[in-house]
C-alpha cells in the first residue's frame, strides 16, 4: 500500500474559465509534487470541461494525480465539501478558480520539514494588500479581524470531515464558522507560515458591495452559537485605537499600582494562543503591554526622517548597510527602515535588497512609502535568483567587495545609536567581524553539542566560537569571508536556510575571530505584527542546524581544529 500523500488541493469552478486556466498554472509548476490535484466544477457551459481534459493530460505526464468533475451543485461549500470527499491527502488546500499561488516553491517551502500541526495558515495577497496569518488565536481575532483566508489555509483532511462546511443555501461565510468551530472549541493545533502563498481573486461573492453587513450578522450568529453575550461583551475592549492613546500610556503606568488588585485577579491563561475566554482585566493588561511597546519603540527608534539618512562626505572605506525582505513583510517593514534611517552614525548606503522573481514589475509591485524614502536615501537593489535570507549580504559582498557591510533584519527596530556601536568596534579592531547577540558554539570530543544547548554570549568576547546572530545586527569588515562565501551551490546545499552558520563558517575559514559588544542597551524592539516563531531558533530546534553544521565541517575540517 503506497504510503499516503501529503497534500489534496481542491479548485471550485463555475463559469470561470480565464480564472481557472491561470489557476491550475499556478498549480501545474510547483516544485512539490506530493499532491494530488482536484477541480469541482459546477456544470459550466464556456468551456471548461474541454480545458479539463487538456489538463489531465498534462498533469499525468508529470505523475500527478487529477481528479475532476463537472455537475450541479448547490453552492460553493456544497462544492467544497464535495471536494473533500473526494480527496486523499494529508492536507486539503482550496485553491478556487482565479486564485494562484504566489510562486513555483511555495509548497516546497510550506512542506519543506515535519509539521505535526492540523491547520497551517500562510499569507495571502488581494491587489492592493497582504494579509497575514493570525499570530495568536482567540476569540478576539475572530470577533474583530473576522475570518482566515482558506487560500492560504492547509488543513487536515479529517478536521474537514468532522466539520463539515454549513450548506445551507445563501451562506457567505460557513469557512469562518469552520475555523471558529475547528481552533476555538476543538484547540486544533495551529501554526502561521512564513511564506507569501497566494495571490487570490479579490472579486468573489464576499468581496462584492453590500454583503459586508450580512457577512457581519453570519460571522456574529457564528461566535453566539459557542460564546455568550458577556464574552463578546469582553471583545470590545480591544476596539480602543491603541494609536491614539499612546500618548497616555505614561499616565496609566503611574496609576496602574493602584490598581494592582484588579490586574492581579486570577483569571484565565494569559497566553492569548490558548486562552479562549480572555477576561476584561486581561485584555486591558495586553492594552498596556502594547501602549508600553509603543512608547519604548518612540524614545528608543522612532524618529521622524528629517533629512539625508546617509553620510554627505564619503569614507575612503565605505560604510553600507544591508537588508532584504519580500511581499509578506512589506507592511511592516518600515519600521526597521525608520529605524535605520536616523542613527547618529550615518552610512554611505543602505540598501534594500529584493528578489526579481516576488517583485515581477520591480517597483510597481513595491509599496509607494517605502519607494519614497530613496529621497532621503535608500537605495533599491535587486538579485535574479532566490537565496531566500543569504540575500541580505551575498549581493552586497559581490557588488561591493571593498566596503564595511553592516547586515540588518527586516523584523527588528535598531536603536539609534545600534551602527555608532558597530562602527567604533570596527575602528578599534578592523580585522574582525563585530556582533551585538552571539551564542557560544559548544564542542565535545564527538562534535558539537546539538544547537538548542548553546548559550548565549552576555558579556564582551573575541573568539572562533561565537557565533554571529543576525538578528541584532553583524558587521563585516572588508574581505574579512573566505573565498567560497559567495558560492551559491556550496551554501545552499550545505545550509539552505541557516546563513548565521555559513556567515561564521566563512569568517571563520578566513581566519577570522568575531567579537562580541558588551552593551547593556543593545536589546532590539520587534516590529509590531510580526511573529517571529519563524526564527533561526524555531528551525534549529527541529536539528536542521545541527545537520548543517555537520555538512559545514564535514566540508571544512579546519573549522573544527579552530574550536
């Protein structure tokens, strides 16, 4: 008995055949092939079933199963569910006609390592917006964000046989029922992806003038048949435009002592994510976190860009700093530019590194704000082929082999004196790479420790064994790597997803020490909105560190005598 696949993608259809064509292209290039592919088409009339019989050729001569058929239904969830029926896979993902995903790798990346969760949910992209996946599921979300977008969704098939969606004629929105009834009265377990998956037709019945307040009475029915009155009650304590009342965030903490004994009431879990009955006590308590992030973010980062954002005399060496990101992340990115934007030392350059193939029209497809900070000095770059994270510094090492590259994550708010810290290191020692975070690489007689013992380096350290973290920023003098750092072939077989390793393994290579700053203010801020569950450590914790360490050094034995 062959063993089970992994994923069922399931296309409704009815009477669109231009959508469904571009559909099943976006389906028929992916890189992953552990699926099977299913369209439930209505009974259409333009065509459709020709294309059909076109495509189930193409599809077998790829070894893909695809099944189809062409009926009366009853509506889209009746579709839905049919769809479901027929599937075999691990996961279901509804991929509906018009809808397409992002790129050819995008189930490649969402399959790319054990997942042992029911629901993972990606991002998604309408024409004029990205929408994220839910970061922490609870009643909240669902009462003031609404529903998740299924395109985006991969969901198990037995959570869809148990909870079937509602098909009851006229129903806009049985999905978000499913969801409610699936995360929140079953505690599926849950898992946002950090990938951009689909770029879905933003012209469906749901998106069309004048439902917005049906969907609203359907999604509300939905909550009240689960939750009463007085926890949707609760829900409006987190509609308060936290923007607003930043300002009187400083006054609350003055007065909050007084109010200790109402914050210290034991109420229900306060971690959000499994909390499904969160109490007013605690919602105001999470209102005040946030307020307290803002005002930190606004004496530490957030400044107003005034004026040039880059050094008006040019050093003899230059200083650049460098990043990368992608679509997901471009609604929030600018936080980290603003904060890169107003150090006290300025760079030559900083520079923001994108991917040709997520940005097809280049800046047409980049956000207007983020295009007019060119005026006050960014620099757009561009790279032809996807490296995912190495992109924040491989193309700056081949473009601009000469000068000091300072490396940035798009996720991070850097104080403003973060480059001023990083530049005098450099002054003092020039022939070191210098780091703010660092984790002390530790080695046994056998090899290294698995990743997840490392500790972290607290105090000022020069060493092979300190491993450089991105995460708060790493400057690399000029050529201070070793010859293959730029070699795509060696790092992406080597360590595809762990540049940190393969940065500190060239460095090292090159005889190279990386010393760490002792400075107490040097913690990083998060951006707002964005999880970082999809951090090096959530993947080291899976050993796929560990296995790139030993295909590092199994490749360059002199690492090992360094340590």
């Amino acid at each position: 008995m062959n063993e089970r696949m992994k994923l069922s993608i399931i296309t409704i259809n009815y009477q669109n055949i231009d959508g469904l064509e571009k559909t099943m292209d976006s389906v028929l290039c992916q890189t992953f092939t552990d699926f099977e592919y299913i369209v439930v088409d209505g009974g259409s009339d333009d065509g459709a079933e020709e294309l059909l019989v076109d495509y189930q050729s193409r599809f077998g001569k790829m070894g893909i199963s695809f099944h189809w058929v062409s009926e009366k239904d009853n509506g889209i969830y009746h579709a839905m569910n049919k769809g479901v029926n027929m599937a075999h896979g691990e996961y279901c993902n509804f991929l509906n006609s018009g809808d397409y995903y992002a790129n050819s790798q995008v189930l490649e990346h969402v399959f790319e390592e054990y997942n042992p969760h029911e629901i993972l949910i990606g991002y998604a992209k309408t024409e004029t917006r990205i929408i994220p996946p839910p970061q922490n599921i609870s009643i909240g979300f669902f009462y003031n964000h609404g529903s998740i977008n299924h395109q985006a969704a991969f969901i198990r098939k037995e959570l869809l046989v148990k909870h079937p969606y509602d098909e009851t004629k006229g129903l806009i929105s049985s999905d978000y029922k499913f969801f409610i009834e699936a995360l929140l009265v079953d505690n599926c377990s849950y898992r946002p992806i950090d990938t951009l998956v689909v770029h879905f037709d933003s012209n469906g019945i749901s998106s069309q003038p004048g439902v917005l307040e049906k969907i609203r009475k359907e999604q509300t029915k939905a909550l009240e048949l689960h939750y009463n009155a007085a926890e949707l009650g609760d829900m409006l304590s987190v509609k308060y435009d936290q923007y607003k009342i930043v300002r009187w965030s400083k006054y609350i903490v003055d007065k909050i002592v007084r109010w200790r004994k109402i914050l210290s009431l034991k109420t229900y879990n306060t971690n959000l994510r499994v909390n499904r009955n969160p109490s007013k006590a605690l919602l105001f308590r999470r209102m005040i976190r946030t307020n307290l992030r803002k005002v930190k973010w606004y004496f530490q980062v957030g400044h107003t860009i005034k004026g040039s954002a880059i050094i008006a005399i040019q050093r003899d060496v230059p200083v650049i700093i460098s990043l990368t990101s992608y679509p997901a992340r471009m609604n929030s990115i600018m936080y980290t530019l603003r904060s890169l934007m107003t150090q006290t030392v300025k760079p030559d350059k900083i520079i923001l590194w994108l991917t040709e193939g997520q940005y097809p029209r280049r800046e047409a497809d980049v956000p207007l704000e983020i295009l007019n900070l060119r005026k006050y000095g960014l620099t757009i770059g561009w790279y032809d082929r996807p490296i995912r994270s190495y992109t924040k510094l491989i193309p700056a090492l081949q473009q601009y082999p000469d000068a000091i590259i300072v490396t940035a994550d798009d996720d991070i708010q850097y104080r403003k004196d973060w480059l001023e810290g990083l530049y005098k290191a450099y002054l003092n020692e020039p022939q070191m790479v210098h780091c703010y975070f660092s984790h002390k690489i530790s080695m046994t007689d056998d090899g290294c420790t698995p990743y997840n013992e490392w500790l972290d380096v607290k105090t000022e350290s020069t060493s092979y064994d300190n491993l450089l973290l991105g995460v708060g920023g790493v400057l690399y003098p000029p050529h201070i790597c070793y010859t293959d750092v730029c070699h795509e072939d060696l790092f992406m077989e080597c360590a595809p997803s762990e540049d940190d390793l393969w940065f500190w393994a060239m460095v090292v290579m090159n005889n190279s020490k990386i010393h760490v700053i002792h400075n107490e203010n040097s913690a990083t801020i998060p951006v707002p909105n964005v999880n970082n569950e999809f951090a090096l450590y959530n993947e080291n914790s899976l050993g796929r560190s560990d296995i790139s360490l030993q295909k590092i050094i199994s490749r360059y034995p002199m690492i090992k005598q360094k340590l």
